[in-house]
C-alpha cells in the first residue's frame, strides 16, 4: 500500500519560518493519517490501485468515494507540499521567471497575489502556483480539492493554508505565514521542473508507486 514519504530535509531545516514542532506534528501526524486511513479504506474495498493520482481520479465528486477521494487527495497534497519547499532559498531564473514575468509582471506582483489569495480564501485549503493553458495563475481550493483531477493544470507550487499548517508559528495569523513562506520557502527549482513537465519537457511529479506492486514489478 502508499506509505508515507520521508521530509526531504531534517526537521528543523525550515526555521525559523517553519519550526520543527510544526513538522513534527504536521508530517509523523496528520500526513500520517491521512495515509494510514488511506490504506484502511483501500483495504476494506479489496483495492490495490495502481497509483495515487487514480485513486484520487476514480473517487472525486463526492457520493461513496468521498472518503477514499478525501485522504488521498490529501496524502497527495501533503507529499507535494514538501517537495514545494527548501531550506535553500534561491530566486526563479531562466524560463521560470520569465514565465512569471509574463503573468503577473514579476515576482513581487506573483508574492502580492498570491498571499492576498491565500488570506482572502475561507475555511481550509491550499494555494497553488500552477501552469494551464501556457500561462501561470494563482488558485485556491478547499479542503482536500487538487489538481490531480484537471488535466490541464500543472502545478508548479502549493502552501498549506490548513490552520495545522502555521497555527503553532503564527496563531491566527495566515497572512504573516503566506508572506513568511512566501519569502523564504518555496522550491524554484522544483516549480521549474513542473514548469519543464507542463510544456513536454520531462515528466511531472508523481506520488511514490505502491509498495507490493513496486516489489513485483
């Protein structure tokens, strides 16, 4: 079944903007569950999918997929988030950034954007950077809701707008969080690589294969 994908840094790699006490609790716990629970469901359904994403497919829109749709959406989700961030800091270059520039006009207006996207969304969710139709734009979705579904869509980043993703950092406070992050966390290179994949160049992130089905192939 889908296991639970290691942080691809340490702990503490994302202070002071992300502490480890919310890792700890944000990836072993509540990422945790949602695959635990996963797998459960799967179980009890006598599934063995091939991947994530066609879980993820096969039980959006609600009515009895919902749950399996929910914890794998966000085991996906999760997984995605962490390869969104470094604790490398860096800029967008090369075709990134000019894809950015031609979308939002440069990476402060993409900041501006996003963050005011992110506060202004109500209830849980995620913000996404994705690429759909040549250019970039800045989404919100509720809940477990990701772009798995869209075929169109690429996503290039995302931050966790759940309060368990900045309530122990910052409390109540989304907007110092998105900024926080925003400054200081996001992947570039990775966004560049899903930037690549969206315009058939290379392939786009993938959650890990199942364990029995990559042990038999």
């Amino acid at each position: 079944m889908f296991t639970l994908p290691d942080l691809p840094y340490a702990y503490d790699a994302l202070e002071p903007t992300m502490s480890a006490k919310t890792l700890h609790f944000h990836h072993d716990k509540h990422h945790a569950t949602y695959v635990e629970t996963l797998n459960t469901l799967l179980r009890e359904a006598g599934q063995t999918p091939g991947s994530l994403e066609d879980v993820i497919r096969q039980n959006a829109g609600g009515g009895p997929g919902a749950k399996l749709f929910n914890n794998a959406a966000q085991a996906w989700n999760h997984a995605f988030f962490w390869k969104a961030m470094t604790p490398d800091g860096g800029k967008p270059s090369g075709d990134l950034d000019a894809a950015i520039r031609a979308s939002f006009g440069g990476l402060a207006q993409l900041r501006e954007i996003f963050v005011k996207e992110g506060v202004a969304h109500f209830g849980s969710g995620w913000a996404w950077l994705v690429a759909e139709g040549g250019k970039l734009s800045v989404k919100t979705m509720h809940d477990a809701q990701d772009t798995v579904t869209n075929p169109a869509t690429t996503p290039l980043l995302v931050c966790d707008i759940w309060e368990h993703a900045y309530y122990l950092d910052y409390q109540n406070d989304r907007k110092g969080f998105l900024g926080a992050w925003f400054d200081a966390l996001p992947n570039w290179d990775f966004a560049a690589s899903q930037l690549a994949a969206a315009n058939g160049r290379g392939d786009p992130w993938r959650y890990a294969t199942p364990k029995a089905l990559a042990k038999s192939a």
